[in-house]
C-alpha cells in the first residue's frame, strides 16, 4: 500500500526481553517520526529523523530505547530488557517536511 | 509544566452546536502549529494548520495568540461525526521536532 506500514501490529512479550518494532514510511518522506501513547493518553515524542541529518533523540525515555534509521528509508526501534510500563501503542509517522504527518496503525506492546 | 496543554474534556454537546477549545504551549520559539483529530483506536490525522491570521475550513476555525502562547479551535454546527478527540501539535521551537497535547475528547449527541 502507499501508506505508512508498522509491524508487528501486536507484540506480546516477558518482562526484561528485548523487543524491535519496525516502520516502513511512505516512499519519499524524508522525515520519520517516533510516538508512544499509552491508554487514554496523548502521543509522547520519542525520536525523529530528517533526511542525513543527526536524529533527534530528546523524546527517548531511558538508554534502554534506541532507534535506526537506514537508508534513509525503513526505521527500527528497539526496547531493550522491557518494562511493564513500556506497554503501550507505538505510533510511527513519515512526511515530507515536517507537515502533514502521516501515521501508521501503531504497534501494540503488552509487557507480561 | 507540559510543553502543550489541553483541556481533556469530554465535552459533550447536543447537534448543531458550536463548541471551542484551546490549547496553550510554552515555548515562545515555536513556529508551527497544528489541529489533528484522533478516533478511538484509531490514529491521529491532520485536520487544519493554524496561521497567524487565522484560517477557516468549513465548519472549523483556528485561531493562534502569540501574544499569550495559544491557539483555538472552533466548530460550528457540530455533527455526530465530529465526536472525536482533538490534539493540539505543536513544532518545538525549530527543526521538525513535534509535540502533540494530550487532547481534548468531544461527544456531540443527537
């Protein structure tokens, strides 16, 4: 499809194991973007990536997130030794420029 | 302090109403700034750019203050199918880098 494509669409996972969610953004967005909303809760920033640039990682809530872009197209994010409060919907977008962003159907993570 | 705030809500009004929200940010630098509609489990999707003027689409009207670091947002003659929440977006401050409000939750009841 020509939409932006996350997968997997749920993850089921123990405590303390490592997780990789992946994102697949819309060909020719340079821009890539990383949220987190947990239940009734707004989007929390994680990380961002534009083009060749450095990415912006200031939204990553502790060392054990981290993310990649490469190629400048497909983007993982991983979650090392998960928490349960790590269990959340993880929303990737992509845009050409900042706005407007365009938003995959999410990873659901459910920490055991 | 949140960089963007929002009132939760709900709000709930009858058809044909017309209801308004704000949203308030704190950083001065900011740029951009956006209205996007979230629907229950579903994701969030663009439904207008605020200006400095201030701009109208339809039956939505958004409104920047940058005088008092806030932007609004108004629908007129409200449908059941605007029953949704709404999420104030703002740029921070330069770059791309975005910050969503936690979002205001409008009912709209026959």
């Amino acid at each position: 499809g020509a939409g932006v494509s996350q997968s997997p669409s749920n993850k089921v996972t123990e405590k303390g194991k490592d997780v990789e969610l992946r994102c697949d953004p819309i060909s020719g967005h340079t821009a890539l973007y990383w949220y987190r909303q947990s239940l009734g809760q707004g989007l929390e920033f994680l990380i961002y990536f534009q083009g060749n640039s450095a990415p912006d990682k200031s939204g990553l809530p502790s060392d054990r997130f981290s993310a990649e872009r490469t190629g400048g197209s497909v983007s993982t994010l991983t979650i090392q030794r998960t928490q349960q409060e790590d269990s959340a919907v993880y929303l990737c977008a992509s845009s050409f420029g900042g706005q407007p962003q365009h938003f995959g159907d999410g990873t659901r993570l459910s920490i055991l | 302090r949140k960089e963007v705030e929002q009132d939760p809500g709900p709000f709930n009004v009858p058809e044909g109403a017309t209801v308004a929200f704000n949203c308030t940010y704190s950083n001065s630098a900011s740029q951009s700034f956006f209205w996007y509609r979230q629907d229950c489990r579903k994701e969030p999707k663009l439904l207008m750019s605020v200006y400095s003027s201030g701009n109208e689409d339809g039956r939505f009207t958004a409104q920047l203050n940058r005088a008092s670091q806030y932007i609004s947002l108004l629908i007129r003659d409200s449908k059941l199918s605007d029953s949704a929440t709404y999420l104030c977006v703002v740029n921070s401050g330069g770059g791309f880098k975005t910050i969503f409000g936690a979002g205001t939750r409008l009912f709209v009841k026959a």
